[in-house]
C-alpha cells in the first residue's frame, strides 16, 4: 500500500503521519468501513457510505459527507493504487484536539482517512468451509454502530486463531449474536435464520444483501435470534462479511455442523452473490 486519502488529498504514505492528539488514535473515538473491490469496482458502496453516515450520527460526529465526493476519491484511490480484486478501508475520527474526554468543539474538522490494498478472495476456504470458535460476547451494547474500538473483537479472533478458526462467534447469555467480523446464519428445515438487527449486531452490508437474495430465491427468513444448541443442531450454518462474503461454518469448535460440509442453501447463496458482483465488475 503505497498512497493514503487524507481528507480530500491523496498522499504517499509516508506523508501521512498520525498526530497522537487524534481521537481517534487517544480514545478510539471514531468510525470504519471496509467495502470490497472486485475489478477496480466498489461493490455495495451506498450502503457501505449510508453506515458510515449513520454511525457518525449515533456518535455525535459532523457527518457531512458527501457521497458524491467520496465515491469519487475512493476511486481515484483504488486506480492510483491499482488494486482490481481489493477492499477499500475508510475511517472518521472526531478530529485533533488536546486530550480531554469529552466532545472537542463542535467546529474540529474530522479527519477522514483511507487506502485501497488487494485482497484475494478467500477461494478455497468457501469452497471447503471454515471453523469458527465459539467466544462469550464481551462488546458494549450499541454494536449497530461501526466504531473504531474493536479490542473485544480483537480478543475474541485471537481466541479463534489459537483454536486454529477463521472467525470467532460471540454469544450473549445462550443467545448467538454475531462474529468479530461477520453475521451469522443458520439453516435449518431449509429456513434461514440470523439474529435481528438492533443494539446486538452490526447490521451488515452483507447480511442485507444476502436476505434479499434469499427473498429472489424464494428460501425463507426467520430473523430471529438462535441458541448456541440451535448453532450446534443446524443443518448449515454460515457467516457473512464484505471480505469473506458468504462462507460455510462446517465446524464450531468440536461440533461438526450437518455433513461436515458446505450445504445446498449455502451453495445456492454463494452462487448468487457471485453473479451479483459478477454483474457489478461487468459494468
Ligand atoms: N466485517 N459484524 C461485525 C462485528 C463486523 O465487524 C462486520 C464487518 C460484519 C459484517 O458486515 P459487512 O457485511 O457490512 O462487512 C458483521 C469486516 C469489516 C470485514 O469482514 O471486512
């Protein structure tokens, strides 16, 4: 990764030091996006910018961002990197101010900062299916909200990762919420099924996208939050996020999960959401 948007201004990278007074490097004070690429094309962007717009809202922050003026610097940025299949990385922090824990004037620029890199897509582990490992859900509760501070996540993938996992899937009491970096569906009778949206979950780009595949493809939804027992009896189970789209789960942590291989309704989902990139990257 060689150059870095800073605001409006696409810089080498080396020019782009961070001041220790921003907040968001002091308090974490600030909010992401990850939004793939696939051939030089952004995909699912609005959504992605409409988030970004939202969480600055729930957090107070100035939010004039402008679609427009974004998508167009996301896309110098990718071309100028020359990433082709490649994620997007954007974040807001609530700008530079003297360390004080409450909001800094309201006129404090914010500082927007991002970068294209590339990123192949997870091949053989979609075709094959991935562990995930099961992690109590330690997170605040405005999880709707994409911020910056990520430690329980980053404690719950490292938990995965010494368990040899891809993902770590967080649950609440014996409720399953979510994974550090993706949403969960199960399959069950040939029903999907994934937790609502609200305080609990990040409501994902992908996870939207995929429920109103399921919808095109007549399979039906229950968005209805699942047990860890339900997780363990289903007949499929997969996770879905921007990088890893949507990826069997054929084990949680000793469980092999139906046949121990990805399922049909999986099968059938993945199919689908290739062929709406795919149409994307034709354009
Ligand atoms: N995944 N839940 C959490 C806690 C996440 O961090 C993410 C994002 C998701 C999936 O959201 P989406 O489908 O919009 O990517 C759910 C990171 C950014 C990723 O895998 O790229």
């Amino acid at each position: 990764m060689k150059w870095i948007l800073r605001n409006q201004t696409i810089l080498p990278r080396g020019e782009t030091a961070v001041d220790i007074d921003d907040r968001g490097y002091q308090f974490g004070d600030g909010i992401y996006e990850v939004v793939r690429l696939y051939g030089g094309e952004p995909f699912l962007m609005r959504p992605h910018l409409d988030r970004l717009r939202r969480s600055a809202h729930e957090l107070g922050m100035r939010a004039d961002l402008d679609n427009g003026v974004l998508e167009e610097n996301f896309r110098q940025l990718a071309e100028k990197e020359g990433v082709s299949t490649g994620i997007l990385y954007m974040q807001v922090t609530r700008g530079v101010y003297q360390r004080v824990q409450e909001f800094p004037p309201a006129d404090l620029p914010v500082q927007l900062t991002a970068y294209a890199k590339p990123m192949e897509r997870p091949a053989e582990a979609l075709r094959q299916g991935v562990a995930v490992w099961l992690v109590p859900d330690i997170r605040w509760l405005r999880c709707d909200i994409k911020s910056l501070n990520l430690i329980p996540n980053v404690m719950a993938r490292q938990q995965a990762k010494e368990h040899n996992c891809l993902e770590a899937l967080q649950h609440r009491g014996d409720m399953v919420t979510e994974g550090a970096f993706s949403n969960v569906f199960l399959v069950s009778g040939g029903k999907v099924r994934t937790h609502p949206e609200g305080n609990l979950i990040l409501s994902g780009i992908t996870r939207a996208h995929v429920l109103s595949l399921c919808e095109q493809a007549k399979i039906s939804v229950d968005e209805r939050a699942f047990s860890v027992n339900e997780l363990l009896s289903a007949d499929e189970v997969f996770i879905t996020s921007t990088s890893n789209e949507v990826m069997p789960v054929v084990r949680v942590g000793d469980a092999v999960i139906g046949t121990g291989e990805p399922g049909p309704v999986t099968r059938n989902l993945q199919g689908l959401y290739e062929e709406s990139f795919g149409m994307v990257t034709k354009n």
